[in-house]
C-alpha cells in the first residue's frame, strides 16, 4: 500500500484558510445569528455561529456557566506551560475572542525544563502555571507525582475514560493528534520518494536521512518505541535504519530546516504543522503518511495544576479545546482533532482516519519508553 500524500489537500487548506472558518461554523445568509452571546457573557467571532462553534445549545450553556463560575471567582488571566506557544497562537487569540474576560498567558517551555520547573513550584508552594499542555510521556510524569487535579470536561467525557487516550484518575484530557509523516526535498531526485518504512531503507537514502534522537528526543522516542514494539518492524527495522547512517538532528525544527536547506532529502520526524508553515511560505516540501505498516501522531494532553490559582479558568480552556470551534482552528495550527469533529473539513488527513502504529496504553507509555530506552541507544550510537 502507496503512503498518503498529505498536499493533495493544499488548496482545499488556502480555501479554508482564506474564508477563517469551515461552513459548518459560518452563519449562512437566511439564519440567524448569535447577537445574544455578548450579552450573556460570551464574545462574539466574525462570522461564527456561536450555538454550532461550541458544540450545540446544552454545550453553549454549560461553557457559559463555566466561564462566569471563573468570572466570579476573579479569574480573569491563566498561565499556561506548553511547548505550542509558537504554533498555537491563533488557538490562544481565538480563545480570547471568545472569552474575552480571561487573558491566556503562554509560556514557551518544552521537556525536561518543564517538568523541574512544575516540581519546583509544586514542592514550594508558589504555583504560577495553571495549566500544562504536552506530549503523553510528559504529561503521565508529571500525573504519576499528583501534579494534576481531576477534571474530566463534559464534552469529552468518553476519551477521558478511554485508556489510550487517559488515566484512570481523571487528570489528563487528550486536546488534539497532530498528525506525523515524512517530509521530503521535491528538488532532489533519488528514483523515489518515501511514501512506506521500508523505502527509508533504500541504498539511494543513505546518509540522507535525518531524524531527531531517538534515545533523548520526545517525538524521536516516541517514534522508536512504537517501531521497537511493532511485530512487523521492531529492533531488525531499527538496526536497518541506523546503517543508512541517518543524520541526528537537535530538534524537531532542526530536522525540518535540513531538509529545506538540502542537507537531507527526507526529514523521519515530519510535523504537520510544520509542513503547513514551511509550505505556507513556499519551501520546496512535500509530506507523505508512511501507511504500510502503520503512520504516528503525537497526541497532546492538557492537566489542571493541582492548586492552581486559576483552576476553574483552566477548566474552561480544556473544555473549549475539545470544542468544534477550537478544533477548526487547531486543525489550522496542523493538529487534529480527538472528540466533536463530525463536521470539520480538515486540510490534512484526520489521525483518526489513518492506519496508526498500535500505542500502549497512556499509563503504560513512560514505562515503555525507559525500558526500551537503553536498546534504541545502543543500536543508533554505532
């Protein structure tokens, strides 16, 4: 089976993008709007139905109880500790558009920073973050220390009970899949373009392929751990790629910029929301899902700080995150959607929808990862 060419839908993405919202939000000629919300506390968005945008007239009701119930209890501002910062500020300005009251105050902060400085402020008492927003092994660490407090929103209840995507405590709530895949130079020829695992093996790829670390790097971990676990893959696949002399990246940006630059030809740890800047601005990529044998996605997870100052305000974000509102435009920011997605027109293929390398459970991931940690090293410290 061929892997998904994820530009196929580029011009479908400038269309969407061009309009701001999907037609399942847009307010059509003959109906009525939503005039109302500003006086019932909600802010308006430009063209948005506000009754369709936050899932339905219960939904509405019960996100405008949530934002008075902050409203009252004079959280007017909330600190937020993420790597997305730099992606997702449309999904922060949309947020203020919506809650007007409440000022989102992203902080840049990734890995092992993150969780020394949620420890440190969690051991001395003085909490600044509100909420966190990372990756799965991430989140679970910070879970397992009791970092987050329960909360499951009512309009994802069902995933925070799935054990792929939650725990059993009720502190973690799965808020977007931002789909992974290959992202490739169409300037260089090599007979081929990587569209499975396999062709990555190809004797024209070697020494043209960069990833990040797969021993040290989140996503690069992530990656080796479901290939490491894959019956079809496993170490053999592994062993195989690391004698293409792949190039180790720092980063995941790292690995996207060696592409473009030309000094690889495919870069393994694609990102779909850096496929979307890149092209967006005219670099000479292309992305393709490998499907035969499984794809990835990196799946984000949102915790209420225990504590925190502004816990109810951190409720109401992680429950609009899983709005279709929030989902068009995450879905811009190149992150797909996990609940309330029946009618979004995404510009890429849904996670959901692509055959995926099988995942352990969300409590079993860091585990998992250490314990296969030491034999992913060896085999690409050669």
């Amino acid at each position: 089976m061929k892997g998904t060419t994820m530009g196929i839908k580029k011009n479908k993405f400038a269309t969407i993008a061009a309009l701001g919202l999907s037609s399942a939000l847009l307010l059509s000629a003959c109906a009525g709007g939503s005039g109302d919300a500003a006086s019932e506390g909600l802010g308006e968005r430009e063209g948005v139905d506000t009754v369709a945008a936050l899932g339905g007239e219960e939904a509405k009701k019960q996100i405008e109880e949530q934002y008075a119930a902050a409203l009252e209890a004079g959280q007017d501002s909330l600190n937020i500790y993420t790597p997305l910062t730099a992606t997702w500020p449309s999904v922060f300005e949309a947020f203020n558009e919506r809650f007007p009251n409440i000022e989102v105050e992203p902080l840049q902060i990734v890995g092992a920073e993150l969780d020394t400085k949620i420890s440190q402020e969690q051991s001395s008492g003085q909490r600044i973050a509100d909420i966190v927003i990372t990756g799965d092994v991430g989140a679970v660490s910070l879970a397992d220390r009791d970092y987050f407090s329960e909360f499951r929103p009512f309009n994802a209840e069902k995933v925070t009970k799935d054990p792929q995507l939650s725990l059993e405590t009720g502190t973690l709530t799965p808020v977007s899949a931002s789909p992974r895949g290959l992202i490739y130079d169409t300037r260089q020829d090599l007979g081929k373009t990587p569209d499975s695992w396999q062709s990555l093996l190809d004797p024209a790829y070697k020494g043209k392929i960069t990833m990040t670390d797969p021993a040290t790097d989140g996503g690069g971990m992530q990656w080796a751990d479901l290939v490491l676990n894959d019956k079809d893959l496993g170490k053999d696949y592994l062993e195989k790629l690391a004698a293409q002399d792949p190039i180790i990246s720092s980063s995941t940006a790292e690995c996207h910029n060696a592409v473009v630059q030309g000094r690889a030809y495919v870069c393994l740890m694609g990102a779909m929301g850096n496929y979307l800047t890149l092209t967006g601005d005219g670099a000479p990529v292309e992305i393709s899902y490998p499907i035969e044998g499984g794809n990835w996605a990196t799946y984000w997870y949102a915790g209420v700080i225990d504590g925190a100052e502004n816990a109810q305000a951190a409720e109401l974000f992680i429950t609009w995150l899983n709005s279709p509102e929030a989902n068009e435009v995450k879905a811009k920011a190149g992150h797909g959607p996990i609940v309330n997605a029946e009618d979004l027109d995404l510009p890429f293929e849904n996670p959901a929808d692509v055959p995926l390398l099988p995942r352990p459970d969300l409590v079993d991931v860091t585990d998992r990862q250490r314990k296969g940690q030491e034999s992913v090293s060896s085999i690409f410290s050669r």
